[in-house]
C-alpha cells in the first residue's frame, strides 16, 4: 500500500540537523515531513541503556562556544551537567611509563613542552587568520590543504613526542583518521570551528558539560514537536526533480512525499545511496567521493564505584601513543557508580576488529588499566560503540575531505542543487563536527528555505 504526501518541504534524515531544520521551517509557518531510515531518531546521537547501564553510545559533551546547542537545549527545557574534573590527570609515554601530573602541561621532557606550546600557539594563529566559515577563501589555503598535517608537523619541529601529542588532538581525537590522511588546512578547520585550538586541546573546555538524561533527547523532543510528520524506519532511495521547480521523494514502503523543495540532512558519505533522477551535478559526484567518515572505538566502562576519584584521580588520561589514546571519568549525573569512557582510532581501530570480541575487550581494558591501575580490568558493564557498522552512519564522528579536498570544494559543499539542500555537522563551520554544527547548519538551512520561498509562496 502506498501512502503519498504533500508538503512545502521534505527532510532526509531525522538527526539533530535534519530536525532543527524542520523545527525551524514549521515554526516559520511551513509543512515539513522528515523520513529518518532508522526506527529510532536522533541518528549519530543515541542515549541507550545497556545491561542496565544508561550510556551515550554517540555524541554527548557540549562546549560553552556551542551558544547553538545552548539555546536550543533551552527552547527544549534541557540541563546539562559538568563533567568530573577533580584530581590529577594520568599521561602514559611511549614507553608505556605511566605519569600521574596536575595543569596544563604534559608532564614530558622541557624541550617537548616548549615544541608543543610552538605548535599549538602556531595552529592558533592560523586558526584566528582562518577561520572555520570559508578556510577555502584564504591566501594560504592551497599551500596548508596540498600538506598532510602529519608532514606538515614535521616540517615545524623533529620532537616526535610533540608531534604525537600534538596530532592526538585533530587526528586520534577529533578527525579519527590517521595525522596522513588529511591536510593542515583541515586540521586548521577543526581547531576554528572550536573556537580556537587552545579550546580544542583543552579537556575543560570542549569536553564540557553532558545534557542531563542524553543528547539524543535533543531529538527526541524536537520529533515529539514534530509529531506524525516524522517517519520511522523509511529510508529515502529516490529523489526526483528537475521537472518544475519541486521534488518528489520516495522511501521504501510505498511512502512518498511531494514538495518544493528537500533537505538531504545525512553525512556526505551517505548522499550516494540515494538515486538522483536526473542526476546530481559531476561536481557533486566528484565532491562527494572526497568526503569521508573516519573510525573511533568508543569504549563504555561502568564499575560499581568511581574507584579512581578515591586516589585522588580525575579519570582523565592522554597518550599520544598508546591503544588507548584519550579517557575520560563519564559517570552519569547523580550515578553511584563510576563511569570511564576511551577512545581507541583508525589504524588502532581497524586492529582492533581483527580481534576476536573478547581478546578485544582484554586488549582494550588492558590499555585503560595502564592509565588507572588493574581494578579498570574488572568493569560490571563494557560496551563497545561500532559506528562503522551502522549501515546510516558508517563510521565515526563525522566527515572529512582527503588531502586538497577543502579548498578544491569546500567553496560548493553547502551550496544548494535546484531544490536539493544539504545540512549536517559534517559541513558545518562554527560546530563542524559537533551537535552544535548540526543545529547551526538545520538553522541556517531553513532560514535559506524559508526565504526562498516566500518570494513565491507566502508561509500557511
Ligand atoms: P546524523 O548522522 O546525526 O543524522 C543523520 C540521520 O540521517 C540519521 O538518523 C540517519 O539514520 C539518517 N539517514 C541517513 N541516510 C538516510 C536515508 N537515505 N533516508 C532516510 N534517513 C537517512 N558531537 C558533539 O557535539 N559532542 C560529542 O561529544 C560528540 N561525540 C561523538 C561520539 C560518537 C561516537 C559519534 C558517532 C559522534 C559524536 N559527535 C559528538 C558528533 C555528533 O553526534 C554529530 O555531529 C551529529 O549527530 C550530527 O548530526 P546530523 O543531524 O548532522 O547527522
């Protein structure tokens, strides 16, 4: 049976970008339908309980820059939460010798702590010269995306230790591809879209506070809003346009939805699974095979107490070389017990998969015992994000060019096809990457909607 719909505009996706865009074109006066493929919304956003464990299998830390997500969680009646701080932080070197330090610097050699304090002060000018809106427009912009940031890195100093440390932050953190695989200029984007790249290194600052019961009630409550415009578990296979000036767009289960113009709100390494009748531009089609999604671990570790903030530890621990690269204590609000989150990325990743799933998971707390000591071995509940395995996702966090993508086509990533607009973090400035990126860019894409067509069709 077939159920066929009208609306002034149809939304591909039903993550935070996708549903801020609705919200937005709905408050406007405007009919929305938003197909999501899942059976669930909130897409690389999930609050899950696992063996009775609440865990914030995706995206969960907001920043204070993430002004976006703030006033949106406002609009929502939504609360956040700090994150645990108190105590010293654990470094672990490349010889695996664990540190127990206190401020900002890793505790390494003197000559290493200058190197890095060079090239962080380096990356945050480039950043302020930069920015994160349009990194393509500047002079510079061929010279740093035609590097990778690992070369690029290397061309500023010889202190491995510093560089390792210095690319935990954008390619094992942030990017979760390895230091080769992108461009400085990339790496430029991100430490812009933060802000600056002080605030990307600084564990206080981005990694912030959480929402109080989970980011996916971002979602969830912006669908609720929604109500039956938002369908479950209807993929979108087929967009038709080019005809007259709107779309006709088909899932599966015989719904379809006729419009004047759609929103594709899914990662670029998904536009391809859609059909495009006629077909999208050859820039598209090019543009779209440099984007790509990186791959992260993220390890859940639930233990009956916080059992490190009784010896005086935060939770925190960095390495810029270990399998475990980064933890973090990630204890629920008003939880007894004590939560860690890690993150193991790409090549360690990939590594990881080869293994059996309980030789993974010894590796994977071996690791993070490395930072805290054996109890870490012995956690009541384990959980292993695989993003990659998810057919709507695909990897994790999100999106980035390769090497001399940004300035070759940045410029058209945002640009709206005809009646086709595209909005995710993953093409996002300010927020890049982030919830906020993705509220920013639902935002911007259906004020530009919007406009449009009240030049031709005054709002309901
Ligand atoms: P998103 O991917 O969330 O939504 C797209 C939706 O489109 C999905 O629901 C998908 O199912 C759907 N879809 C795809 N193809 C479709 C089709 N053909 N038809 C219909 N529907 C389709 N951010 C942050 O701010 N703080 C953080 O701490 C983190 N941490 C983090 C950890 C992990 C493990 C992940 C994976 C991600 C993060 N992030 C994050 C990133 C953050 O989650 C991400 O930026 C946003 O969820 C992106 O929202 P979008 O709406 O742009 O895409």
């Amino acid at each position: 049976m077939s159920t066929i719909i009208e609306r002034d505009v149809v939304v591909i996706g039903a993550g935070p970008s996708g549903l801020t865009a609705a919200h937005e074109l709905t408050k406007a006066g405007r009919t929305v339908a938003v197909f999501e493929a899942r059976d669930r919304v909130g897409g690389r956003t999930w609050t899950d309980t696992i063996d009775g464990a609440m865990l914030e299998i995706g995206g969960q830390w907001v920043s204070p820059d993430q002004t976006a997500l703030y006033e949106m969680l406002d609009e929502l009646g939504l609360q956040t939460f700090d994150r645990y701080r108190e105590g010293s932080s654990v470094y672990v070197t490349p010889a695996g010798e664990r540190i127990v330090y206190d401020g900002d610097d890793f505790p390494v050699a003197e000559r290493t702590v200058a190197e890095m304090n060079r090239l962080i002060a380096t990356i945050d000018d480039l950043a302020a010269q930069i920015g994160a809106e349009e990194p393509w427009a500047h002079p510079r912009a061929a010279e740093l995306d035609t590097v990778s940031f690992r070369r690029w890195l290397e061309d500023l100093t010889d202190d491995t230790e510093a560089i390792d440390n210095i690319a935990l932050f954008i390619a094992g953190g942030m990017l979760t591809k390895p230091a080769h695989a992108f461009s400085a200029l990339q790496a430029v984007l991100m430490a812009a879209s933060a802000g600056s790249f002080s605030n990307l290194i600084d564990e206080d600052f981005i990694l912030d506070k959480r929402v109080i019961g989970g980011m996916q009630q971002v979602s969830q409550r912006l669908a609720e809003r929604l109500g039956d415009n938002v369908f479950l578990n209807a993929p979108v296979r087929t967009v038709r346009w080019g005809e007259d000036d709107g779309v006709t767009v088909i899932a599966d289960g015989g719904l379809e939805c006729r419009a004047q113009r759609v929103i594709l709100a899914v990662p670029p390494n998904l536009y391809s699974r859609v059909s495009f009748d006629p077909p999208l531009p050859r820039r598209q089609h090019q543009m779209h095979q440099h984007q790509s999604l990186g791959l992260v671990i993220k390890v859940h570790a639930v233990y009956e107490t916080p059992f490190w903030r009784a010896e005086g530890l935060s939770g925190t621990g960095f390495s810029g070389t270990q399998l475990v690269q980064e933890i973090y204590d990630n204890t629920n609000h008003e939880d007894p017990r004590g939560t860690l989150v890690g993150f193991v990325s790409d090549h360690k990743a990939d590594a990881m998969f080869e293994l059996p799933a309980d030789e993974r998971r010894k590796t994977i707390l071996d690791s993070i015992a490395g930072y805290l000591g054996p109890q870490a071995l012995e956690p009541v509940v384990y959980y292993e994000s695989d993003w990659g395995s998810e057919e709507w996702t695909r990897g994790a966090y999100a999106a980035s060019f390769d090497l001399g993508g940004l300035h070759r086509y940045g410029m058209d990533q945002r640009r709206p096809v005809g009646p086709i607009h595209f909005s995710c973090s993953d093409i996002a400035g300010e927020g890049y990457q982030h919830v906020d990126g993705a509220v920013r860019m639902g935002k911007r894409t259906a004020a530009a909607i919007h406009e449009d067509l009240a030049l031709n069709s005054p709002a309901r």
